[in-house]
C-alpha cells in the first residue's frame, strides 16, 4: 500500500520531493541540481517583478497589474523552500501514516485507507488538471498575441536588452517556465497538505471502528487512547509544519483576489479578461480547498471524537501574549535557562534597546537643532513621543523582569488555579478572549505599520528620502548608506510597534485574568453552597485577587501614565496636521496612525472600565444566591465580601487618574484643547 503516491509524483516533477528509491549518490545529485534549477528560475522571475514594483511602477493599474502574479510567486517560492529544506520532517509525517497504531491491521481498516487513498488521488488530479489547463490557456492565448509582438507576458525588470530576438524567446522562456514551476509547486503542496488532512480524517475512521470492537472484545481500550493520542500529535505536527505556508497563502490569496477584482472592474469583456478571470478562480479554488478539508477534519472531529475525549487540560497563560513580548525583546522566556540562552537573548534584547534608544536619539536631537516652525515640530515631535515610550517601556519591562514573571506564575497557583472542569472552561473561555484581542490589536498596528512603509517603498525611497525626520551625524547621499539609514529607521519603527504591543497586551492580558478570577470566584461561592469549597477558601481567594490587582497596578502605573501624556500630545499633534496638510498619502497615513494611538489608550480605558464593572457585580451575584438558607456566622461573612466588593478594583496611573472609559473622554478633550491653542500659535 503506497501513501499519497500521486502527490509524491507531482511534489517530485516540481522539484520538491526527491523519489524515496532514488538512493545512489549520483540520482541525489542530480535530483539536488534539478531544484536548484527550479528554484533558481522561481526566485529570479519573482525578484525582477519585485523589482520592477518598485521602480517603474508609479499608478494602481500597474501596481495591481503585477501585484497578482508576484505574490502568487512568492507563495510558490517560500513553499519550494520550506518543503526542500524541511524534506526530513515531511518524510517522517508520512512514514508515520504506515506505523505503529497508523497501520491498518484487519481487511475493514485496510479498506477505509484504501477508500481515502483513492479519495486524495482524484482530488489531487482534478486539482492538477483546472491549474494545469489554465497555465495553458494562458500560454496558448500570450503565444498567438504577446509573442507576435514580441511583448513579454508578464511584467519585469530586465536587466539586459532583449530586443533581439533569439534573447527575447530566452526571456519569454524564462518567465513562462518560472510561473509554470510557480504553478506546480502549488499544486504539489496544495496536495500534500489536503491528503495530510484527509489522512487524518481515515484515522478518525479508523479509530470509530476500533472503538466499537471494544464492546465486542476485539480491541482494547488503551489502544485506542493510545491512537487517540496519536492522531493529536499527528494533527499538532502537521499544523506545525505547514502553518507558516498556509498564512502566507492566505494573505497572498487575499492580495490577488482584490488586486484582479480591480482589473476586472477597469477591463473591457477581450482575451485579457478571461485570463484574469480563470485566474482569479484558481485562486479562489486554491484557498477553498484548504478551508474546505480543513472544515471536514474539525466536523468529523466533533462528530465522532470530541464526544468521548474533549477536556484539554494543559493550559497556558498568555502564550501569544508573551510569545510577542518576547519578540519585543523584554521577556526572556522562563524556560531559557542556560547561560547561553540567556545570553543570546540578553545580546538581542540589547540590541532591540540600542536601535530604539539610537533612533529616539536622532529625532529629539532634530527638534532641539532644526525645528524652526510649528508645522516641522509637530511632524517630528508626535513620532519621536510614541518611540520615547517604547524606549520607557523595554526599559521598565527589563528591569521588572521578575516581577512579571511572577505576576503570570500567580495565575497557575491555588487559589487563582482552577480546580474542576467548570473552571477550566471559564478560564479557557478568557484565554480565548484575550488572545483573540492580542491577535486583533496585533494585526491592527503591523497592517497600519507595513501601510506606511510599503507607502514610504514607493515614494520616499525612490526619491533618495528618509521616511522619517531625524539628526543624522553623517553624510547618506552614496545609495549604499542611505540604504543603510532607511534599514535602521524601518526596523526601528517596527520594534518600536512590537513594543508597544506586547505591553499593551500584557497589561489588557492581565486585566482580564482579573475578569476571569472574579467570575471563578463568583462559580466557587454558587458551589460553596453545595459544600464543594470551604467560605474561608473563597474570601481568601477575593483578598488574593485585590493584592493581584495592586500588584498590576504597581508594576505598569508608570507606564499608563506615560502613555496616557504621550497619546494627548500625539493626537492633538495630529489633529492640528491634518488641518494644515492636503489630501494625500500623508493625511491618510497621519489619520492610520491617529486611529492606532487612540486604539492604544482606548484599551486601556475599555479593560480597566470592564474590571471596574466586573468587580461591582460580584455584590449582584451574591446577592442572587440562596445565601439566606446558611447559618447566621456564615451570613456574616458573606455580608463582609459584599461590603468589600462595593469598592470596585480600579487601575489607576499613578494614583491620581483611573482607567475607565471616562478618563477616555477626558483624554480626547484635553487633546482637543490642545489642538484649538496650537492653531492660535502664528506660523
């Protein structure tokens, strides 16, 4: 029985997958050469449409015109990558399906893999044949049009005259023969993770059946824990090793479908129409078949598995919190004990501090030597606030390393740990808010970033201009240092953002384990009349979760103060340049980046708003308890958490100001006074 052996096929004709029989050094050579060849044609087309996007296209109709094709190419050249040089790991996901609790053992489970075998092979040749017959139709219709011309097909920049013809059929070729690689390496990966997917899906069969032998004596019980097991692993490996490639497809997909509904839109009904219409539904094919089987495995899932195994007992606080805060380099991780590991991230962390203090160095230093007019100063002023932050921030995060640190391990411990399943669901519930609101927040300010610096790509940087204003103590005029300046402004923008958005999510994260404990400590006393858990345990608790928030408060009230000043100055900075500026790319991008300076501090108030009130309604749920029904000692007690939990919890930045959405409208009218006294300053 021979596994996804028409996939292998396809992976092996794209360059991706040498043969498992091609043992000898000669074949491995050779096979070696011939990716190197594929990947040598993908990669160089993709770079001259990359370069091309840079350099000559000046309008949105060239820009989506090439955008389509050079996207899709850089999804088939990350992939070809990623599949070459993980080559080991794919083999031995395969290998798995044919071993240990995998192998079908009697003539019915040999049969369902058999039924799912054929059901990878013709989805993946119906698959192959729509991308194949497009690739060419498209080739047939540039043949009998761009090729008579002696026009190119696709867009580029060519470093080299190919006005002649024999050096024109070579560039021809060589575009052609790079998208038709592109094509195949997408189809061969598309494949290979469909019948993953779809591999899993006979498992879960699989193991149906053997779940019912168990009755009947034919199976035992641990073997099928055992596979259970199994297939979860299977399941977490195979999303480790093409989820990176499945992001980078859906972002691509994304690009390509808006950027061929523009052309669409502006083309009349010819050949190019139709091309870029069967395009654009490949696209759309593609994407929907990773969604499609990816949908089929969840509901068989549920269907027939989760029913009998759904409790996930290992739980992890703030994992994509602290795994960007960790990025931002201000949060070594716990784990990364050795002196080798601490140094290497204490070497990046240094590094992180150095560009973000090297930068906020240069651009301060602009304000105080070269600002002469209010317009220059509000330009550089409101940048350099929200890098001065950042710089506060990593700062105060290094040096309270410990203290997070033991902030996060509070949660996992008694009496913050949960202690039966309707806990865990309540706790499971906040941890898939809270990354959820990380994940949004997140993809908020590195879209409004990647916005400004694709914008900057294609005007400043042609034009030899920094994106940003600052002091530069030497001369950038040679290409090669001004490349260099643009780097360190460009990275130093982007660690400034991680920053930024790994302590306003640790600060929310924490606010709402606030939440979470509250609503714990609410399910613990409905059970405390049940004599599941002892009353002194739950006031313990409800002291526990105020000296938790103290502590929140103490370690980040210098921060929120900080942020809050600087948010007021930014965005009454903004105001008053969006009244003095045109419309064009830079107002757009100076009301982006208000927006994302109002979202920032918006958090703040709407998290410490929703602590305020969750604290206040822990009084009403006591109150809807049958607590009248207990001894006159315990009503005691109980009258005692009421009267304290009329005080709510409240966050404040430096005892004088409390986070709640009404220091949010505070915020937004000092800013607005500010703005009307910086419109009386002459110019």
């Amino acid at each position: 029985m021979k596994t996804l052996k028409f996939t292998l096929v396809i992976l092996a004709i794209a360059g991706c997958w040498r043969p498992f029989s091609w043992t000898s050094l000669i074949k491995h050579t050779l096979y070696n050469a011939y990716t190197l060849l594929i990947i040598s044609l993908m990669y160089s087309f993709t770079f001259t449409q990359f370069m091309d996007a840079v350099l000559n296209v000046n309008n949105p109709d060239d820009f989506t015109n090439i955008l389509y094709t050079m996207v899709t190419m850089f999804a088939a050249c990350y992939k070809i990558l990623n599949l070459w040089v993980n080559h080991e790991r794919f083999v031995e996901l395969i290998h798995n399906l044919t071993e240990g609790t995998f192998k079908p053992v009697v003539s019915v489970e040999i049969e369902i893999r058999r039924k799912f075998d054929k059901m990878i092979q013709n989805y993946a040749m119906c698959y192959a044949i729509l991308i194949m017959v497009t690739c060419a139709g498209h080739v047939l219709l540039s043949l009998l049009t761009n090729f008579k011309k002696r026009q190119l097909s696709f867009r580029g920049w060519v470093p080299f005259d190919y006005s002649s013809f024999v050096i024109f059929c070579f560039t021809y070729a060589h575009q052609y023969i790079g998208v038709i690689s592109g094509s195949f390496v997408n189809v061969a990966c598309d494949s290979l993770i469909v019948g993953l997917l779809l591999h899993l899906c006979c498992q879960i069969t699989i193991l149906q059946y053997r779940l019912k032998g168990v009755t009947n004596g034919q199976n035992t019980l641990s073997d099928c824990v055992r596979q259970h097991h199994h297939i979860i692993e299977y399941a977490y490996a195979t999303n480790a090793r093409f989820t990176r490639i499945i992001a980078i497809q859906f972002v691509a997909s994304t690009f390509v479908v808006c950027s061929n509904l523009y052309q669409l839109s502006r083309t009349t009904l010819n050949t190019y129409f139709v091309g870029i219409f069967a395009y654009t539904f490949c696209v759309l094919v593609q994407i929907f078949i990773y969604c499609w089987f990816g949908n089929k495995l969840k509901l068989m899932v549920y269907k027939r598995i989760f029913a009998l195994i759904k409790q996930d007992f290992i739980m992890r606080i703030l994992k994509l919190t602290c795994t960007i805060f960790m990025i931002a380099g201000c949060f070594r991780p716990q784990s990364w004990t050795s002196l080798f590991k601490r140094t290497i991230y204490n070497v990046y962390r240094l590094y992180v501090i150095s560009m973000l203090y090297a930068f906020t160095l240069s651009q301060v230093i602009d304000v105080v030597m070269n600002t002469d007019n209010p317009n220059d100063f509000t330009d550089n002023l409101n940048k350099s606030l929200t890098v001065s932050v950042s710089c506060y921030k990593i700062f105060i995060a290094w040096l309270s390393y410990k203290n997070i640190a033991a902030l996060i391990n509070y949660l996992t411990e008694e009496p913050f740990k949960p202690l039966d399943l309707g806990e865990m669901k309540i706790r499971r519930q906040y941890d898939k808010i809270i990354r959820n609101n990380t994940l949004r927040y997140t993809i908020l300010i590195v879209t409004s970033w990647m916005s400004l610096i694709l914008t900057s790509l294609l005007t400043d940087f042609r034009h030899r201009k920094l994106t940003y204003r600052g002091w530069i103590p030497y001369d950038y005029s040679s290409y090669a240092t001004f490349c260099f300046t643009y780097a360190v402004q460009v990275l130093s923008t982007f660690h400034c953002i991680v920053v930024n958005v790994a302590c306003d999510t640790l600060l929310c994260g924490f606010l709402m384990h606030i939440c979470c404990q509250i609503e714990i400590l609410e399910y613990r006393l409905t059970k405390f009349l049940c004599n599941q858990f002892s009353l002194g345990y739950c006031i313990r608790h409800h002291n526990r979760i105020f000296e938790f928030a103290r502590m929140v408060n103490t370690r980040f009230t210098q921060i929120i103060g900080l942020q809050f000043m600087a948010s007021t100055m930014v965005t009454c900075f903004n105001l008053y340049q969006l009244t003095k500026s045109a419309l064009g790319t830079n107002h757009v991008l100076t009301i982006i980046y208000t927006i994302c300076m109002l979202t920032q501090i918006f958090i703040y108030c709407w998290f410490g708003n929703r602590v305020k009130l969750k604290s206040l309604q822990l009084t009403n749920s006591i109150f809807q308890m049958e607590w009248p029904i207990v001894e006159n000692s315990v009503k005691k007690s109980i009258l005692i958490i009421m009267k304290r939990a009329m005080t709510p919890i409240e966050i404040s930045t430096i005892y004088i100001l409390n986070i709640n959405l009404d220091s949010f409208v505070v915020l937004l009218k000092t800013s607005y006074s500010v703005y009307n006294v910086l419109l009386q300053v002459p110019e």
